[in-house]
C-alpha cells in the first residue's frame, strides 16, 4: 500500500509525482470515481461537454484526459466531432483509448505536441489543479485553440462559502480517505485530492487568470452539490 503524497499546488517538482501517482491509481479510478461522487460526476463532464458547444466537424481536445470519459461524453453529444485526447500518464491514456476507441496522445499539458490554432475546443476535467505552473498550462490552451475556440474547465476549486467549506471538510477528512484506502489501496492518493483541492485556486481567481491569458466571455459557475466548478472562456 502506498502512502507517498504528490507535492502540492505552490510546491516544486510536481510533475513527476503527479505523473506517477496517477500511473499507480489507473486500474481503480474509474471505480473509485464513481463511488466517491455517487456517479454525479458522469453530470458533471455531461455539463462540460455541453458548455463546449461542440459542432460538427469541430476538433476538440479533451487534455487531462486520463481515462477519456470526457472525450467518451463529447462522441455521445457530438458524433460528427474530431475528437482527441492527450495526458503524460500512459497507463491512465491506454485505458482511455482501449475504453473508447479514439486517438490519444502522451502529452505534457505544458509543452503540447500541437501547433499554434489546431482546435476548436478544449476540455479539461479535474487536471488544471494538478499543472505545476497553472498560468503557463492556461496560455497553452490558449495557443492551441483557434481564435473563438472554447475552453471548458471542470475542477474542485478551493472552496470559499463556509457551508460548502464544512461539507468539503467532513467528507474529505472523513470519507474519502476510507475510500481511497479500500478501493484504490493508496491513501497517499487520496490524501493528495484532498490537500490540492484546499490548496489550489478558487474558481474567481482561476477565471481572472483565465482572463489574463486572452480569454473574452469567461464564465464560471458551480455544479451540483457545489464542491465542482466549470469555466468557460471563448478564446479572443
Ligand atoms: C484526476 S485525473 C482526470 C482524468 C479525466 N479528465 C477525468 O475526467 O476523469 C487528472 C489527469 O491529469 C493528468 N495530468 C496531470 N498533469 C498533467 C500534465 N502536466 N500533462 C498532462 N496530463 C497531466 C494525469 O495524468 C491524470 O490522468
């Protein structure tokens, strides 16, 4: 059983550990996705999807990709869409790409395999808070979305209200953990989501730097039962 834990957002060297932590949790995240958010987090990459608005045609990336369930969603909504997915962990991708038959690339986030405009639409479902330099991961989604190309972002933002703040913390502290334990054997994991999540971003400020990188239109809001935020921005 592991217990390592991944350095946090703020703290160096984090991509190495990002990566091998999620080399190391593939077989069971699906699973453990399900169980842990009782299935609403199929809801949630629906709305990701949705905010997108994929058209025919239209090439999407979905980065962060890991077992490709966003990209899986987009096909369902978008038969007619080119759609691709790209994540450094290998073993997270492989399942991807097995589970749902499209292409996949190993790829950084921050140093992406593509050309300047390639896209129409990018998607990111519960990476952002994993990127060593959150800024520079933002502009590169930027680079390579075509100009009125989307980004649609799902993530645990650091909660601020303190209702949702004391839900966060009964079930990050008490649940989570026994599943992470039980399903993944990896409490070190699990440990991990929990402490980047209060670490990382609110969604205000993630929108702001959104912004900043050359984002018009940028609109964030919470889903169900309030712990997960989506952004939208469209590129300018
Ligand atoms: C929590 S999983 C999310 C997977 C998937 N998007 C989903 O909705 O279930 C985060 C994924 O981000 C990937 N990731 C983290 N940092 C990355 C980076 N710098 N470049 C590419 N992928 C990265 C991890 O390997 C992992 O598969």
């Amino acid at each position: 059983m592991s217990t390592t834990t991944p350095p946090l957002p703020g703290e160096a060297g984090r991509a190495q550990a990002v990566r091998a932590m999620f080399d190391r949790i593939a077989p069971t995240y699906d699973l453990l996705n399900r169980v842990m958010t009782l299935r609403v987090d199929v809801a949630w990459r629906r709305g990701l999807v949705r905010g997108v608005r994929l058209g025919p045609g239209d090439a999407l990336l979905d980065l962060c990709a890991g077992t490709m369930d966003v990209a899986a969603e987009a096909r369902r909504q978008a038969p007619g869409a080119r759609i691709y997915g790209a994540d450094f962990s290998i073993p997270m991708l492989s399942r991807g790409a097995r589970k749902t038959g499209l292409p996949a690339a190993g790829a950084d986030a921050l140093r992406l395999p593509f050309r300047d405009a390639t896209f129409d639409a990018v998607t990111v479902a519960f990476g952002v808070r994993n990127l060593e330099d959150l800024p520079a991961g933002i502009a590169e989604i930027a680079r390579v979305l075509k100009p009125g190309g989307r980004m649609g972002v799902l993530e645990l933002f650091r909660p601020q209200s303190a209702g949702t703040r004391l839900f966060h913390n009964a079930y990050n502290r008490v649940a989570l953990p026994l599943l992470g334990r039980a399903i993944a054997k990896d409490p070190g994991a699990y440990r991990y989501l929990v402490e980047s999540m209060e670490r990382f971003v609110p969604r205000p400020e993630f929108e702001r730097l959104s912004r900043e990188a050359g984002f018009a239109e940028v609109r964030g809001g919470g889903l169900f039962p309030g712990v997960c935020g989506l952004v939208v921005g469209v590129k300018a």
